[in-house]
C-alpha cells in the first residue's frame, strides 16, 4: 500500500481522536469508539476501553497475499498505537469482522 494512504489514515485518526476524546473526557466517558470504517482503505472498527483497545478489522476484499496483509496490519497497528498512545500489550484484534445488516 502507497505511503499517501498511511499518511490519510494518520491524518483522519488523529483528527477524529481529537474531537471524540474531549467529547468522552467532557462527558466522564471512558469506553467509546474512535474509528469506524472512515476510509475504505482501513476498514476497522477502533474501541477504546479505558486504558485498553479494541480492534476490528471488517472482512473485505483487499487482495493482498497473506504476507501483504500482515505487514499492512503490522503497520496499520502501528499508526493507531502512535495516535492513541496505547500500549501494544493493551491492545486486542480480531481479524475479519463480518457485518450483518437485517
């Protein structure tokens, strides 16, 4: 995946971190959502459960191979631990996320 996409998913998660985080700390909320599938490129759902995080990835077709996937994980979890400053041992993924809508 192009660099630009990485720096438009670090743009676009900061920003709504920004925003929502004052709104959870101004209402006493410690447990929200901070990113939910925003950019069709990172289609992730992010939790924050007070000092731990929750990250699920939708099922799509993304067309990598196993090893593209990996690192694309690897470094999507890495933009999403440098924004939210949450520990890697604090964190909790789960891998294709299916969606049902009724």
């Amino acid at each position: 995946m192009q660099e630009e996409k990485y720096k438009m998913f670090h743009n676009r998660l900061a920003k709504v971190y920004r925003h929502v985080s004052k709104q959870a700390k101004r209402l006493a909320v410690s447990c929200y959502r901070v990113y939910d599938h925003d950019l069709p490129e990172f289609p992730f759902c992010i939790e924050i459960y007070e000092d731990k995080l929750y990250i699920a990835e939708y099922r799509r077709r993304h067309g990598m191979t196993d090893e593209e996937h990996e690192k694309w994980i690897e470094k999507s979890i890495d933009t999403i631990t440098d924004i939210l400053a949450i520990k890697k041992e604090n964190i909790s993924v789960k891998f294709n996320f299916i969606v049902i809508v009724f």
